[in-house]
C-alpha cells in the first residue's frame, strides 16, 4: 500500500475502452522504475485552440500544449481525457506525456485565418502548460510569442511557478490587458500538497510568484481548486488572507468531483494516505453532488449543492469580502487583435 514516490497515483485504472484488463503480479509492481519513468511523445496535432462549450468556463477558447500532466494531480478531471489516447488515466497520466511541438506553428496558422477574430484563449483548459518539460521545450513560451506578436488575448492557470520566467512577455501584453495568470493552490500545506500533486511548486513558490506577477503589472487570481471535504475544506480564510497579502486580486474555488477513472484512483489515494478519514470525505462528496461523485451537470459540477456546498460558498463570501477579493472581474481585451501580426499605427 505504499505510494510511488512522485506520483500522485499508485495504480493504473482501467480504460474504459479497453475490453481486457490486466494487472501486475507481486513480482512486476508499479514502483519498477519503467513505471516510474517520464516518456515524452511527440504527436503531430492537426489544431491547437478547440472551443470550450461549457457555462462553468468564462473563457470560450482553450488550447493545450501537452497531453497528460507529470505534476500528478490526484484528483485531475481531465485524467479520464487520457484514455482517448489508448493510456490509462492512472500512473500513465502522469508518464505518458503527449507533446504538440507543431503548436505555436498552429496557433499562427489559426490568427491567420479569416473566421478568427481576436477572442480571449486559455492557456490551459485541460492539462498544466507549464508542466515540468515546459523548462526545457519551452513550447508554451512560443505560443505567448504568437498570441502577443498578433494582440491576442490570453488566460493563463497553472499550479507551476514556472510562469513567471515569462514574465518579460505577459508584463507586455498586460499593458494592453491582454494577459492574466490564475495561480490554482489546494492548499497551504505543502505536506498535503506533496501527497495530492507531488510536482506541483512549493506553497512558497506560488505565493511568490504572485507577488512576482503582480509588482509586474500582470493581474493574478487565485484558483482554490478544489476544495475536499475534510481535507483543505477549513482553509479557506487563510487562503484568502495569504493570496490577498500576496498581491492576489480575486479568489475562486471548485468542489472536487470524481468523474470517470478519478473515482477508483482517488479511492486508492485516500486508502493510502487517509484511511482514517476515508468514510467522511466520500461521504461529503457524495453529498455535495446530489449522491453522484461524477456530476456532469454544466452548472452544478464545480460548486456542488446541498448543506455542505453551500456553508462552502459562505465561507468564500466572508472571506473575500474580508480581505478585499474579487471587487471587480477581469475582462481582456479582444479589440486589439491583428491578423498580419503587424500593429496598425491608425
């Protein structure tokens, strides 16, 4: 029952596309070194910005770089997206890395075309951008080069420190408001952080990376995502107090949810790390989302109902208004895109 060290997962789910199943015997556990392993695939995509049609997203586009997530985030929703690709959303999520070199050659592609028209693109909506490799490929770097050359506005989330190297680009762009960074922290605890995504920066990093953004001029939020019942749940005041003090200018939250493969994975987590607590945090999940921890209801899915959902939403309410968060909302400009790349004087 010991955990893969690095890893935010210990086992590999069964993808639902598959009609067999295997597992290890005792002589062939994951904690082999080709389990633990990093492979990077190159893959020639065919597009790189996809349209977001959901209500719970506020931005309408999203592109992302890389496939599959090494920082291990236990409760990833976007771990089921890798089955798609023939991988399981477990370890595999974590080690089997798609890599889109061709994206910044896309997305140029893409700003030339004549339906494009200057709209605000998240960078990322599914897997991390500035993932550990990011230091190295530098292939999210190259798509701001792209979006600030043609004066397209982008979002940026991550849960890595990594994003202030760009800092030089993004100060730049939000001059113009055509950049912002939302920073995702679980939670102050950097032991917890280390057991739920081991590759994620340190709390430190994050909260200095916020001061690094802001005294840029670059406008940061704060993405609690998600909030676990029993688990990060009472840290909420001091969240707020710590990203506000940091320079942060909003605060936000999901509930987590357990859709597809995350369910089986996060059960085996909790085995692993928290069996004590185990019954009350699922059953607290379970509540929030109405008894079905997978909740794909647009609307519903990230906040929950209930009870405990909404002593959650009360909680963030008091908290905000206490430390000055969330006055106003961000809204970047869409009005300054350019197609040749070149900025018109008149």
């Amino acid at each position: 029952m010991n955990p893969i060290r690095g890893r935010g997962t210990s086992i590999n789910s069964q993808n639902r596309f598959e009609q067999h199943a295997y597992e290890a015997d005792d002589g062939h556990r994951l904690e082999d070194q080709k389990f633990v392993q990093t492979d990077y695939i190159e893959v020639h995509a065919k597009s790189i910005v996809n349209q977001v049609n959901s209500p719970d997203i506020p931005l309408s586009w999203g592109m992302n770089p890389y496939q599959g997530c090494e920082h291990g985030c236990t409760y990833c929703y976007a771990r089921e997206t890798h089955e798609y690709w023939g991988y399981s959303g477990g370890v595999d999520f974590e080690r089997k890395i798609l890599v889109k070199q061709n994206a910044p050659d896309l997305l140029r592609k893409k700003f030339h075309s004549r339906s494009w028209i200057g709209e605000g693109i998240m960078l990322s909506g599914n897997t991390d951008c500035y993932q550990p490799i990011e230091r190295k490929l530098q292939i999210t770097r190259k798509l701001i080069e792209v979006c600030k050359q043609h004066r397209n506005p982008v979002g940026i989330i991550t849960k890595n420190a990594l994003v202030t190297r760009d800092i030089d680009l993004l100060g730049e762009m939000a001059k113009d408001n055509l950049a912002s960074v939302a920073l995702s922290i679980t939670s102050l605890n950097d032991a917890l952080r280390r057991k739920l995504e081991p590759r994620t920066s340190s709390v430190k990093a994050k909260l200095n990376a916020i001061e690094q953004l802001t005294s840029a001029g670059i406008p940061v939020g704060v993405m609690m995502a998600p909030i676990i019942p029993a688990l990060n749940s009472h840290e909420i005041m001091d969240m707020a107090k710590a990203v506000s003090e940091a320079g942060a200018r909003s605060l936000h939250y999901t509930m987590v949810r357990l859709n597809g493969c995350v369910g089986p994975l996060f059960d085996d987590w909790l085995d692993r790390h928290f069996p004590d607590r185990k019954k009350k945090v699922l059953g607290h999940i379970a509540e929030i989302h109405g008894g079905d921890v997978e909740d794909r209801r647009f609307g519903k899915r990230m906040s929950g109902e209930g009870h405990y959902a909404d002593m959650i939403k009360q909680q963030f309410n008091v908290a905000t208004k206490k430390y000055n968060l969330n006055k106003d909302r961000l809204k970047l400009n869409s009005s300054l895109f350019t197609r040749d790349g070149q900025v018109k004087l008149f």
